[in-house]
C-alpha cells in the first residue's frame, strides 16, 4: 500500500507512522527526516535546499517535490508518508511522479485533534537541556516541579512550543493542509479515512490499524 498520514502539529503522528511502518512493512518517509538527509548529503539538490533554509526561507514546491520523489522511487511498493505532500500543488506533483512510475495512492489517512488539546499538549512540555529528557507539567510532570529528576537542572520550554507559535502552526496547517484532504476527496480514486486522533498513543494505534485494516478490504 501506498498511504498519506496527515494530522496537525502535537497529534501525534510520527509515534503513529512508526508503528504503522512497523507492524505493516512499509518505508516510512517522514518529510522531516528526509530533508534533513539530503541536506547532510552535501548533493546539489542538498545544498539548495541548505541555503534555503539558512535563508528562513519557505522550501518552495518544486524543491520539496524534488526530494521526495527521489526518496519515493527508491521506497520500493509499500510507503507511508508523513509530512508530504503538504499543499495541494505538491499533491499534484506527488500523483504526476506516482503516475510515471504507473503507480498511485491507495490512501489518505487523517488524524482528527482538537486544537485546544493540542495547544495544551505542546504549550505543556519542558525539557532539560543536560539530559535531553521531556515532560509536561500536567501530563508527565517532574517529582519537583520545573526541575529535572536526574540533575535537578531548571526545565526549559523550546521556543516553538510556546502558545504562539503552535497556534500559528495550526493556522497554516488549517489553512493549507485542508484544500489537501479536499483534493483526495475529490480524486475518486484515493481512499480517504479519517479517525479520532485523542486519546493514549496506544489508543489512537488501534484506531489507525482498524483503519489500515479497512483499506486492505
């Protein structure tokens, strides 16, 4: 199978995608991981995408098209994408690569979150920059509030968990990822399923594998 999993920011996703990876054999390609990659690799495409980046600049489509679909062809049958395609005009390039590989999608699947919950879920984490580790003050909180457990170090929140940053996330997810899920709606050809995306990650599992199990039928 070829699947799309998309959700916003703080849903929960990447836990998701991984598991469904694993229990179901696919190439996860995470848009994140890949950029990151290709980046690193020090390739033509890799050092535009770096000076884009160092710019603050956008990724415009046609660069992020160009390195997911080199990741694509080299996935093999079954994949699962997170984190692309995130506009409508990447949709469309996703289906003409797909389309000369007489491949396409077999479906979407959409994780549903309230944004109030998320925004709560990522305002809520702190970490400790020695150790690396997270918590949440109402969800995980340390034993002393605002001090790690192992070295006692003051707990920091990152700067894009803060209220305004996530909530301009989810502005722009909203606002482009929507006309996305439209778009497959309207394809009639891709599946599209959404599920309820609250709830323990091992809760939101097996909703996603019903789900999985649903478009095998």
């Amino acid at each position: 199978m070829r699947i799309v999993l998309i959700g916003p920011p703080g849903a929960g996703k990447g836990t998701q995608a991984q598991r469904l990876a694993k229990k179901y054999g696919m190439t996860h390609l995470s848009s994140g991981d890949i950029f990151r990659a290709e980046k690193a690799s020090g390739s033509e495409l890799g050092k535009k995408l770096a000076a884009i980046i160092d710019r603050g600049e956008l990724v415009p489509d046609d660069v992020v098209v160009s390195i997911m679909a080199k990741a694509i062809k080299k996935a093999g049958d079954s994949l699962l994408l997170d984190g692309f395609p995130r506009t409508v005009a990447q949709a469309e390039s996703l289906d003409e690569t797909l389309a000369g590989m007489g491949e396409r999608l077999d479906a979407v699947v959409v994780i549903k979150a309230d944004d109030n919950a998320i925004i709560e879920r990522i305002t809520g984490r702190r970490y400790c920059p020695s150790t690396g580790k997270v918590y949440h003050i109402r969800f995980m909180p340390p034993k002393t509030e605002g001090l790690d457990d192992e070295t006692g170090e003051k707990l920091v929140q990152r700067d894009d968990d803060r209220e305004a940053v996530v909530r301009e996330r989810l502005e722009v997810y909203h606002r482009q990822t929507s006309p996305v899920i439209e778009y497959y709606r309207r394809s009639g050809v891709v599946k599209v399923v959404e599920i309820d995306g609250m709830g323990s990650p091992d809760e939101v599992t097996v909703r996603m594998t019903q789900a999985v199990e649903s478009l095998k039928k």
